[in-house]
C-alpha cells in the first residue's frame, strides 16, 4: 500500500487516526474498483491535510482543506475539498477523487473502444 499522509505534526492524534482509517479504507476501494485488472500496478495515494487555525476562543472549531492526489502510471487525478468537519471533508475529497477516476477511466475506454471500430472498418 502506497499511502503517504503529509502534515501529520498539525493533526492530533484521534485526527490522524481518523485520517487513517478512511484513507485505508478507500485506498482498498480505488484499488479493488479500478486497478484489479492491471497486474504489478499499484497507485501512490497522496492525502494533504491542512488543519486551519482556529480563532482565539478555544471552543471555535477548525477548518480542514483535504488535497487528494493519485498517481499510477496511466491516470494521475486529484480532489480537494474543505469543511470545518474532518470525516465529512475527506469522504467528500475521496466521492470527488472516484468521481474523477471514473471520468478518465471512462474517456480511455472510449477511446480504445473507438480504435478497435477504425481497425475492424479498415483492416490492413
């Protein structure tokens, strides 16, 4: 598993915790749902986590940006989203990321789907 988690230090520990926990948990989904066909590939997940300073007033919540990217060696994608919730800021991240996968994995399978048309029209 290739996951790397970039600014644990500004995270406490139930946050990274947490951070890890739906990171493993969609990292298995990406791969389960998009490279299970491709032998000896497994894409880098590389999750951002930018935890924003809270006002003055301790009891204040803080703002969390996820950046999301992944790499492989057909697909590089990315996702990023914010929400004063930690949980609901990084399953919105992830929803995006697959929503993106499924984009580009679809525009490829079109595309080679209209490869196999033109040769099948003109065999040579």
């Amino acid at each position: 598993m290739f996951v790397t988690i970039m600014n644990k230090k500004s995270l406490t520990s139930s946050e990274l915790a947490v951070v890890q926990d739906l990171t493993e948990k969609f990292y298995g989904r990406i791969n389960l749902d998009y490279y299970k066909k491709a032998e000896n590939i497994e894409p880098k997940l590389f999750v951002e986590i930018k935890k924003h300073d809270a006002k003055p007033n301790s009891d204040m919540a803080c703002k969390y940006s996820v950046h999301i990217k992944i790499e492989a060696p057909s697909v590089i994608a990315s996702a990023h989203q914010a929400d004063w919730d930690l949980k609901r800021a990084l399953r919105e991240t992830f929803a995006n990321l697959l929503n993106e996968l499924q984009h580009k994995f679809k525009d490829q399978s079109a595309k080679i789907e209209m490869e196999r048309k033109v040769k099948r029209r003109n065999p040579k």
